[in-house]
C-alpha cells in the first residue's frame, strides 16, 4: 500500500517581513552587561521611540511594522544614497 499525504495549502499572499535590532545595555567601564532596561525603555518611550522589553533586564528591542511591499517593487525602508560627496 502506499501512502501519500496531501499537499499542505499554499499562502497566496505575499510576505509581511519587519526588522529587529536588539540592543545590550552594557556598563562602558567594565563592559557587563547592566540589568537597566526598564529605565532605558521608561527613558526612551518617552522620545516616542516604541523600545521594548527583551529576554534579559539588560537588553531592549526596536522594530518596525511589518511591511506589505514585499514583491511590489517597493522598498521596505528608505534607500541608501551612495552617491560621492
């Protein structure tokens, strides 16, 4: 007997990527790690910069939307200009 499985179904809409950066607040004398990140995010939200908590008290995360443009021809972010100066 064989057995087959069926195919699984296809997402016919495109992909919504977003970008992560996470940051490790560190001390500058000694280079450990600080567990400061409710401060710096209370500190940082303040500017409207959306910070948020990670894994760890002594990283925080930026992200951006999720994005739609994805296969449109759109860039997801602003493009970098390389001209000389």
């Amino acid at each position: 007997m064989i057995h087959t499985r069926s195919p699984l179904p296809r997402n016919l809409d495109p992909p919504t990527p977003g970008v992560e950066e996470e940051f490790l607040i560190v001390d500058a004398a000694t280079g450990f790690p600080l567990p400061v990140a409710s401060e710096v995010i209370d500190v940082a939200n303040g500017f409207g910069t959306g910070l948020q908590q990670e894994i760890t008290r002594a990283q925080v995360e930026s992200a951006t939307p999720r994005s739609r443009a994805v296969g449109r021809g759109t860039p997801i972010c602003c493009p970098i200009d390389e001209s000389p100066r």
